[in-house]
C-alpha cells in the first residue's frame, strides 16, 4: 500500500494517517488492545479486542477464513494513539494491585542497585557523560579522560513537551544497537497483562519513567539506570555492565 493510500483527513486533526481497529476498540477502547508490536516502521499496527483475538487465534493469524469476520472501523494515527493510550487506565483491582507490587519491589532491587553504583564507580562526580548508539556505551569522563564505561539499552523517554512516555522499541530515533533486547520487557507485560509495558506511548511525567525504568532493570536484570536530561526530557537507560575505564 502506497504512502499515499494511507491518507485520511480527520475531523478533529486534519490531514493524517489511516490505522485500522476493531469495531469493539472503536467504540470502547478501555479494553485489552492486541496487535503486532508497534514499531518505527509500523507505529500504528491494525488492533482488535479480546472477543476478535478469539477469532484470530482460531487461524493464529489473519486470512481468508476469519478476516471477514472483524469489523475494522478506520481512526486516524492520532486517534487511534489517543484510543490506545486509554487502555492503559483498563485495570480491574486485583492486577492494579499485582501492578502496583511489581513496581515496589522493582524500585526497591533498584534502588540497592543504584547504591551500589553509587559506591563502586561515583557516577554523579564525573564531569561529564557521552553515549554511542553504535556501541551501546555510555562513557562519564573528566576533561576528555575516560573514568567508567558502561554498556547501555534504552528504555525509553518522558516528553516534557507531550507529557508522555515513549518505549524506545516504538521510537525510530533510537538505534536497534540499544534496544533490541528492551523488547523482552515488552514481553513479560504481554505475558502479564501490564498494558504499561506494551502500550508504545502513553500520558506520563518523569516519575512514570522511573517506574518503567525500575521493571526494565528487573526484567533485564541490568546493574542500574541512568537518566538523561535533554531540552525535551529525560532519556532512561539501563546500565547493563558496568567497568572502570582502562
Ligand atoms: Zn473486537
Ligand atoms: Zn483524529
């Protein structure tokens, strides 16, 4: 399908881009959201419910004997973002409250992590920090001196501009070389029903990048995290390994 194709002019913001739902995400969109995992080719994947997911895994995949049987609603990419960040405020009490246990207990292996940085290699007392994409590094340095190296995977970002959150598997400006194996996070919150973790952009502030951050850490049993300022935000990285520059 061209580019061209995908054109749609919504009523609400314009000129934009055409994604596909289900009839059921349409209509009520506070509801568990299955598709492919968005992408920076593919941010906007064609979505369905729980009930067209019956369906779906009925052929594990969608072709000429179930396809018919959805009803796709077209929405436009800002829509369709906006729908799907409303999922995430789908919790019943009993995962809120699995949710909200696996972000204390993740905060607190992180916070013993962070400590241990902290005494081992004084991150905060380097003058200052480089990363390189393409070698997954991040070097803190002191007047062009290397003092401590350590590998890096992106989380991911808080916009301070959008007020959201952004998984950097979604986010085409980050290079595969930093987060390939973030996508095992995506993972446990697909296994684990955290729509958190599989929801590529959501409202957030810094404090939600954090949280993300710390189950990260956990899931990819990482050494710590890192969080980068920038005129827009904060970048989130997991330290992976960490060693004291040669
Ligand atoms: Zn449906
Ligand atoms: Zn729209």
């Amino acid at each position: 399908m061209s580019d061209d194709a995908r054109e749609i002019t919504c009523q609400e913001h314009g000129a934009a881009t055409t994604t596909y739902v289900c009839s059921h995400l349409a209509t009520n969109p506070v509801q568990r959201w299955h598709s492919a995992r968005a992408s920076g080719d593919n941010p906007w994947p064609d979505a369905w419910c729980n009930a067209c997911n019956a369906t779906f895994l009925r052929e594990g995949e969608w072709n000429d004997r179930n396809a018919d049987a959805v009803d796709l609603r077209i929405l436009c990419n800002h829509c369709y973002e906006g729908a799907s960040a409303k999922s995430i405020a789908r919790f019943d009490a009993a995962q809120s409250k699995a949710w909200q246990e696996l972000l204390s207990h993740c905060h607190e292996e992180l916070s013993v992590k962070q400590e241990a940085l902290k005494r081992e290699y004084s991150l905060t007392r380097h003058k200052r920090w480089d990363w390189d994409q393409d070698r997954a590094e991040l070097v803190f340095s002191n007047d062009g001196i290397p003092a401590v190296v350590a590998t890096i995977e992106f989380v991911g970002s808080v916009s301070t501009q959008s007020n959201t959150w952004l998984w950097s598997w979604a986010n085409p400006s980050t290079e595969e070389s930093v987060r390939s194996r973030i996508v095992a996070v995506y993972e446990f919150g697909e296994a684990h029903d955290y729509p958190r973790l599989t929801v590529p952009k959501w409202p957030a502030e810094e404090a939600n990048g954090w949280d993300m951050a710390a189950v990260a850490a956990h899931v990819l049993d990482a050494a710590g995290v890192y969080r980068t300022p920038s005129e827009t935000g904060f970048t989130f990285l997991l330290l992976t390994e960490v060693r004291t520059a040669q």
